[in-house]
C-alpha cells in the first residue's frame, strides 16, 4: 500500500533547504518546522534523495538498514525513512525499537546492504536529531557523495508529494544483534573474569546491550547509574549528554567510589563512543582518562595481541602523537587521516584499530567500520582485568614520553564568527606557546588527502619538551575547537609528568587568549 505524508515544513524547500547541509556522515540540527530543521518533511526529502542517489548507482531494490535512537523525534523520523525506501522497492531492515549506532553498522556491513541509516545525534544537545548515513560496507559516506546527495535532495519533491509504503517486521534484524554479540565472544573470548564495573549508557541506547556484551564476555560484577539507564530524549541529568563535557560523568564517577568499582564505563547517548574512568590513586579520587590516553591503551593492547602480520593502527590530525610512538616500538604501520571515522576506517589495508580523541574508538574494522562504544568497552574491560589501566598509562609514558593533550573550544551563534577567527590566525599566528618557539602548518594549504580547514602552531625546546596547537571549524557543532598537546622525552614519569602538567597548563592559557583576541 502506497500513500504520502503531509509536508510539515512548507512548500518552498529548494531555496534553503540547503542550509540544513550534510555534515559528518549526514545531518544534523536542532528538531522544528521548516527546511532548516530536523522533521518529517526534511528526512522525507532526504530519504527520497538518498534513494535516487542509489538508484542512479544500479542499487535499486537492494537491502538498506534502519535504526533509531530514542530522541525525540527518531521514532518517526525512523519510520518515514523506511516507508519513503520501501516505495521505492528496496529490501528494507528496519531495527526493531531502539538501537545503538554501532549495531546499524555492523548490520548494515552484515548483510551487505548498499547502504545504512540511524536516526541519532550522537552526542548533541537534547533539541537536536540527525540522519547517520553509511555506504560501501558499512562505513560512513564520504565526498562526493554527500554533495551528490545534496544536490538530488535541493531538487526532490516537496514531502507530500513522496510516495510511502509500509515496512514489516523482519526477523533478519534480531538474527544480526545475535551475530554482533557472538563476534564479540570471537573477537574477545569467554572467560570468567573478576572485574567490577560501573557503567552509564547516559540516558541513550546502549545500555542494554552493553550490559549484555560485558556478561557475555565474563562480567557479571556490573553496576549501572539507575538514573541514567533508561532511554530519555530529555537528558534529565547532564547539561550536554556527552561524556568529555564538565559535569557529565559525576553520577557515574560517585558509584564507582561507592561500590569500590575497578573501571568506570560511559557510554555516549547512541553507544558509538566511549569513555573509561580509573581510580586517581589518591584515596577515593577518581578521574576520566582522555580519548587519547585511552587511544594509546588500546592501541598498545591490540598491537600486542593481534595476530596480523602487517598492522596498521591510525588515528587523526587532531589526536594526541603517542600511538605513532607505540606503533614504530612494535614495529607496526601507523597512519594519520582528516577527523572522522568516514576516513579512519579508510587509512589502509591491514588496519586493526583507529581512535579520535574524542573518545570515539575502532577496536575491530573488520566487524564495524565505525567507532563502537560498546566493543570498546568490553575491550577496555579485558585490558583492566589484566593490568591497572593507570599503571599501563604510566608504563608507557615512562617509554615514550608524557604525553598530556586537552580542548578548548567556543561555541557561536554565527559560522562566520568561526572563519573570521581561522581568518586571523592564518594571518596573525603566534610564533611562541608556552614559552617555546612554534612554526605554523596551514592545512589548507596541503595538496595531499590531508588537506582540510586547520592550522596547527607546534615546536619543541631544548630539553625535548614538544608543544602543539591545532584549531579547525567542528563538523557538527557550531564551534571552534582548539586540541593541544604536550610531550616530553621519555623519562620517570615522577618528574616528567609535572613539567608535562606546567606546559599544557601555559598552552592552555595561551590558546584561551589567542582565540579571545582573534574574536
């Protein structure tokens, strides 16, 4: 049965639907009326652009994945989705309720569907939605074919006018869910293991899975936040429902002190992301590590581990130096890309772990060409049931060096705030930070896969102490993000980590008054 749905965002969408834009992977933007927001109207449309994207590829008819998180709107936003493919003649999978981005991946790459589509905004504040698109084996789409997208979505149909059809149940989609957790008992093993764990999947999707994937592994000892557990688009409880903003892990951190927990695991709302907290080694103190101190953990564990002859490891422009160290020490390849899981997971063949620095993390390309919280975390389980994460940390800083990395970032209510500050520091970049003599490397300016709007500031003084600067547009928020690093020369980490500490405490004050003078 084919019918159509009203348009809820006006008649006039080729003039400005374009400023809602494809981002990372799809759109994203807060959920109200008209062509600049998430609803009906615009997924109908960009659905139907999505279609005659793949048509026009000889995919008509092929299998597509949908998923959804639980954000308002997602739930119909999912539904119009598979209704306008399913008019279309392709072979819908519609994910039954709730899922976690990384299951629609997986399915997606599972099945070898000629495309996914998850309904989510990640980690975006509560009045925002999103349309997640993967392509080729279940990784994220990559220019040009978002622009090639868009232009079919600035000329489709007005939303009425799109046809639908329904979708049924299909038996295909809990077969893959079953097959995720089983390569996770593949890729991880079973095996009783003594570890207590507090968890929060942060008012999002993952909760139940990961609690299912971290029993499966062997982990029964699981303490989760009650008050986080439960899907609700509201994120009653945080501020920002992402675990790196100030504030957000404090119910998580208070029950891993109160239950004596050895890690504590935080999920981002749609599961893709993961953060671990460990104990501080100060009494009851506890604290996050950063996206790239995990990044280095788990880097050095897998490189350890695999079984590969030829390794690759990779992460990107903006994230922390010291996986390259690790992966020259083991004689392993190690690749830079542009931000994005869209290009981690196309850094090279052999590739058996990517991270960004923001707490996103790739623990098995094979499986699920995206970052994974929930793989991650039963990987950094494994890891802390053998080894104190924090001992490990300092194991390697003590062979590579200290390496200590951080952001700041200003949001705006103007883009073009964000260009002209961009502007000013191509034209008036520091020549020192923290005291030391820095050169300028100018991203735009590269003719190489690297090429991107960022400029980096970095040097490195006479004792070997190493800082860098690196600020770049977001590609999902209004805001300017600027990620430093500091690294001293290996060392015992009892003296190197207070040198390390004083010089990213400069560099931040630095940078603070950089970007303010630059506004």
């Amino acid at each position: 049965m084919r019918r159509t749905v009203g348009c809820a965002a006006g008649a006039d969408h080729r003039k400005t639907v374009t400023d809602l834009r494809f981002g990372t992977a799809g759109l994203r933007g807060p959920v109200r009326e008209g062509p600049t927001g998430m609803n009906v109207a615009t997924v109908t449309r960009v659905t139907a652009a999505v279609a005659e994207y793949l048509a026009r590829r000889g995919l008509a008819g092929s299998t597509v994945v949908v998923g959804r998180d639980a954000r308002t709107g997602s739930e119909q936003f999912a539904a119009v989705t598979a209704e306008v493919l399913a008019a279309r003649g392709f072979d819908v999978v519609a994910l039954p309720g709730t899922s976690p981005t990384p299951l629609v991946a997986f399915t997606a790459r599972d099945l070898g569907a000629a495309a996914g589509i998850q309904i989510t905004a990640s980690h975006n504040p509560a009045t925002d939605n999103g349309y997640k698109v993967y392509l080729d084996g279940g990784a994220q789409l990559v220019p040009p074919a978002d622009t090639e997208i868009e232009t079919l979505l600035a000329d489709a149909p007005s939303a009425e006018r799109i046809p639908l059809a329904a979708v049924a149940a299909d038996g295909r989609a809990a077969a893959a869910m079953d097959r995720y957790l089983a390569r996770l008992a593949d890729r991880f093993g079973r095996r009783g293991r003594r570890l207590r764990i507090a968890l929060t999947p942060m008012h999002g999707v993952g909760g139940e899975l990961a609690v299912r994937a971290l029993r499966q592994a062997g982990f029964h000892d699981i303490h989760t936040v009650a008050e986080q557990f439960e899907p609700d688009p509201r994120f009653p409880t945080v501020a920002f429902p992402n675990p790196e903003e100030p504030g957000a892990t404090d119910l998580l951190l208070d029950l891993a002190r109160r239950v004596d927990a050895d890690i504590a695991v935080a999920l981002d709302p749609d599961a893709d992301r993961c953060a671990v907290g460990v104990p501080a080694g100060t009494g009851t103190g506890w604290r996050m590590l950063t996206g790239d101190e995990t990044g280095a953990l788990l880097g050095h564990h897998i490189l350890t581990t695999t079984d590969h002859p030829d390794p690759l490891v990779a992460n990107t422009i903006v994230s922390g130096s010291l996986l390259g160290k690790i992966a020259a020490a083991a004689g392993a390849r190690y690749a830079q890309t542009l931000t994005g899981f869209k290009w981690l997971v196309r850094a090279g063949d052999g590739l058996v772990y990517a991270y960004e620095e923001a707490i996103g993390h790739c623990v098995d390309p094979d499986a699920v060409r995206d970052k994974d919280g929930i793989s991650g975390a039963v990987a950094l389980a494994i890891l802390a049931e053998d080894v104190s994460l924090g001992a490990m940390l300092d194991r390697l800083f003590s062979t590579h060096g200290v390496h200590l990395t951080a952001q700041h970032s200003i949001r705006v209510n103007d883009l073009n705030e964000i260009a002209a500050i961009m502007a000013r520091l191509r034209r008036q970049g520091p020549t020192t930070l923290a005291g030391i003599a820095v050169d300028v490397t100018d991203f735009a300016s590269r003719t190489d896969v690297l090429r991107t709007d960022a400029i980096a500031f970095a040097g490195t003084d006479a004792e070997g102490s190493a800082v860098r600067m690196i600020a770049r547009p977001s590609g999902t928020e209004p805001k300017l993000k600027c990620y430093v690093e500091v690294a001293t020369p290996p060392g015992p980490v009892g003296s190197r980590r207070p040198r390390a500490e004083l010089l990213r405490e400069a560099l931040l004050a630095d940078v603070r008054a950089l970007v303010t003078s630059a506004q």
